[in-house]
C-alpha cells in the first residue's frame, strides 16, 4: 500500500474520531444540564416541625466571689516570706514580713526625742514654780511669771509631739509585718526575698488571697443589643477552654450598669454566678457564655438559609441578571403577596425601632431581595448569630414572643420539577440555623417541604472552571 495513502487513511479516522468525542461531550453537557431543569437546579432543605432556642452568646472571665489583694503601706526590702502560691492562709497569719531595721532606727530615735522633751518639760515646770513664788513674794515682775508659763507650755506641746512622732514610727515598723486579712486561698504572689517594695505613690500589691474557691462567678460582658432580655436569676451556661466538652451551668446575679466602651462598641457586664465544689474552675478562665433567653417547642421552623435565598431574573433591557423577589418564569407572583412583603398588615403596629428599607441597596425592601446589614437581620434569622430581638418577652413553649418581634419574609417551595413557588411567611425567634415560622401570610407551607436554599449549579461551574487553562499557555 502506498504510505502516502495510508497516511490518508490515518488522518481521516484520526479525524473521525475526534468527531465522534466532541459529539458525545456535547451529548453530556445538554443531558446534565436538561436534568438541573428538572429538579436539580437548587439546593434545598426540608421544613420540619421542632424546637427553637434563642440564645444570647458572650465571653466572660472566670473569678472568685470576694478576691482580696494584700499589699503593704511601707517600702522596704522583702526579708521573710511565709506564704507561696497556693497555700492555705488564716485570717490574721503572718505572710511576710520586710526588713525592720531601718524602721526599728527611727522608733529608737523617736524614743529619744521623748526623752529630750520630758528633760525639758520637767525643766520648764521647775522654772515656771520658782518664777510663782518669786512673784508671791514681790521680787518679780508679772511679766518673767507670764515667760516662765508660756515657755512650759511649749515644752509640754513638744512632749506630745514626740510622743506623736514615736507612735507614728511603731505604726510603721508594725507594718513591716504583712497578715492575711481573711482566710482563704493565694492566688498569686508578686514579690521574691530580696526585692524592694516601693509604696511611693500608692500601696503595692504583695499577695492576692481568693476567699472562697467553692464558689465561682462569671463576669460575661454582653452587648448592648442583647443587654434588654438578660434577666435576673435567669439560667446561664458556659464552657471553658480547659473542659471544651464539659458544659457549666450558673445563674445570673447581677446586670451591672457600668458599661465599658471598647473601639465603640458598648458592652455590659452580666454577673453569673457557678459552684465549683471540684475545683475545676480557676480564676482567670475564658468563658463562652449561651444564656437562653426565649424558646418555642413544636413549631414549624425553616433553616435560614432559605430565608436569604433569591431567585434570578433576567433583564429584559440589559440582559443582566439581577436578584428580586420575583418567582421564575411560569410561576405566577401573587399581587397580594408584594405587597404584604412591603408593608405591615393592616392594624398592625411596626417593630419597634425598625427601619425602612426601601429605596437601599438597589431598592429591596426589608422582606425583597437585598440583603440587610448584618446588625438588623438578628431577629429574623437572618444575621450570623442568629440572635438580638430587642425588646423580645419571655416565651412559653408553643408562643411565638411579642408582636413587635415578627418579621414578613418569603420562603421558595421547589416543586416536583423544579419549578418555584413563592410563601409568605412571618417569622418568629431563630437559634442561628432555624427560624420559628409564626404565621403563613400568603401560600401554604407544610412540615415536609422542600425550601430552596441556592444554586445547585453554583459549585459545578467553580468546579468547571477549576481545570481550565490559563489564557496563553499552550498544550503540552
């Protein structure tokens, strides 16, 4: 056979069978993508029926009730020491004590200057007599009688300042011995033999003795947004880092007022107080604090994110997709459900500090398709902690809190092929995965229905593209 023939003969199967592959990958793009129409085009959750539990979450530190820090009023060098870490003290026991000499110095020169002034005091009383009986007897003048008085009252003024001067010098060199003022536990010690304690400006602190380290407390700093529903002997959980899988439970003591400010953000501190008979809690802990704060039980619920997803639409000017509150083409919209979305219901009051949100972020409305801020979306679910109905009461289980704590959004029913169909829904509390639905406004919503959540075909086209070739680069 002639080789050039047969070179012929190669290229056109070779030719032929690219052919045929092309063929086939087209086959399969159009197949996969016939079936996203059918039904696999979103992502979906199941509605149920359940428990939703609002909580509120913070981060505290972990202390004794009564914590005392023992200091001393003197400076001086650090002589003995009777307590170490961890030791067990007494009210009244001796901690350490600091180098007296210089203090016992002063006392004895103290000492001495009482001396001096009794020697002249009883000096002056001598003259002072002679001085009355010279003028009883007319030899002197009434005024060397006055000189002798007043100079024996000076002498007796300095007596008592001497004697001032003295105690104030014992005072001192007893505080060169540091007790414990309470019984319990030190916590810390800050000063080794041999160090100098200067209390210049103001006391320095030696030891800190805990009182009590069977009972604990929490001290969790909540923000501002959540600070309205924290109640007084409400219960309280937290775990530590040391005993991640170990929950602890306590019960709120106080709701301070005095508020920190940290980089604008305004938190309160919340007082909870845990027993700890094991001694598992130590002071200085980081706790992550859940307080509940409303729950509801056997309600229907939806995971939130279908509350955030929204169908796209196309443009009919630009051809541009955009994201609306409108339903897929063929799934008729009710008229009546925009503008339930829109606006309140009628004889209904709108939530408390609540605003409006048309006319923002491309002109969607709080229930449309925009978006809210992360800092408003709380309360209906939508917001990452899931948490932050201000103004929310307490709720029994089957209740749906407060009216002013509802919001109207829409939920997307997918059908049997795929097909969206639009409800309107009020909403209730949120756990940060599911929302209490308080109400059906508009369509029907039964346990067991599918809510779309997204795109399916989103994570197929990131990974179609993951394995293209850059621009330029040629096959190897």
């Amino acid at each position: 056979m002639d080789p050039l023939e047969n070179n012929h003969k190669q290229r056109r199967w070779l030719i032929t069978a690219i052919v045929i592959v092309m063929a086939a990958l087209v086959g399969l793009f159009f197949l996969r993508r016939g079936k996203g129409d059918n039904g696999e085009r979103y992502r979906s959750e199941v509605v149920d029926r359940g428990s939703v539990t609002q909580t509120v979450s913070a981060t505290g530190t972990v202390s004794a009730v009564t914590t005392v820090q023992v200091g001393s009023q003197v400076s001086g060098i650090i002589a003995k020491l009777y307590a170490d870490f961890n030791s067990q003290v007494k009210k009244g026991q001796l901690l350490a004590e600091l180098d007296p000499t210089p203090f016992q110095q002063t006392v004895d020169q103290r000492q001495a200057d009482v001396a001096k002034s009794r020697v002249e005091m009883a000096n002056s009383l001598i003259t002072y007599n002679r001085q009355k009986r010279l003028l009883e007897a007319g030899l002197i003048a009434q005024s060397d009688l006055d000189a002798a008085k007043a100079a024996y009252d000076a002498a007796k003024a300095q007596l008592d300042q001497s004697l001032a001067a003295l105690r104030q010098a014992q005072t001192n060199l007893g505080y060169t011995k540091i007790f414990s003022p309470i019984d319990g536990q030190v916590v810390a010690r800050q000063y080794d033999i041999g160090q100098t304690v200067a209390a210049s400006f103001q006391a320095p602190t030696l030891f800190t003795i805990a009182k009590d380290l069977t009972k604990m407390q929490v001290q969790a700093d909540v923000d501002q947004s959540d600070i309205g529903q924290i109640r007084v002997d409400e219960a309280a959980r937290f775990t530590v880092d040391a005993y991640p899988e170990q929950p602890f439970r306590g019960r709120i003591s106080q709701v301070r007022l005095n508020a920190t400010v940290n980089q604008n953000v305004i938190t309160y501190p919340v007082i909870i107080e845990v027993p700890n008979p094991d001694g598992k809690l130590r002071p200085s802990m980081t706790a992550n604090v859940t307080i509940e704060v409303a729950q509801v039980r056997d309600v229907l619920r939806v995971p939130n994110a279908a509350l955030r997803f929204r169908p796209e639409t196309k443009d009919g000017k630009d051809g541009k997709a955009k994201t609306g509150a409108a339903t897929p083409a063929g799934t008729p919209a009710p008229a009546a459900t925009q503008t339930a979305q829109q606006a309140p219901a009628a004889g209904e009051q709108s939530p408390a500090g609540e605003r409006p949100w048309a006319g923002r972020r491309g002109g969607a409305d709080q229930a449309g398709g925009g978006e809210r801020p992360s800092f408003e979306r709380g309360a209906a679910g939508l917001g990452e902690r899931g948490q932050g109905m201000a103004g929310l009461g307490r709720v029994f289980p089957g209740g749906g809190g407060r009216e002013g704590a509802r919001r109207q959004t829409q939920v997307y029913v997918v059908g049997d092929k795929g097909a969206l169909r639009q409800v309107t829904i009020r909403t209730g509390i949120s756990d940060g995965h599911y929302t209490q639905v308080v109400q059906v406004v508009a369509g029907t919503l039964n346990p067991g229905d599918k809510v779309a959540t997204g795109l399916a075909t989103a994570k197929v086209e990131q990974t179609g593209t993951q394995g293209a070739r850059p621009p330029g680069m040629g096959r190897f």
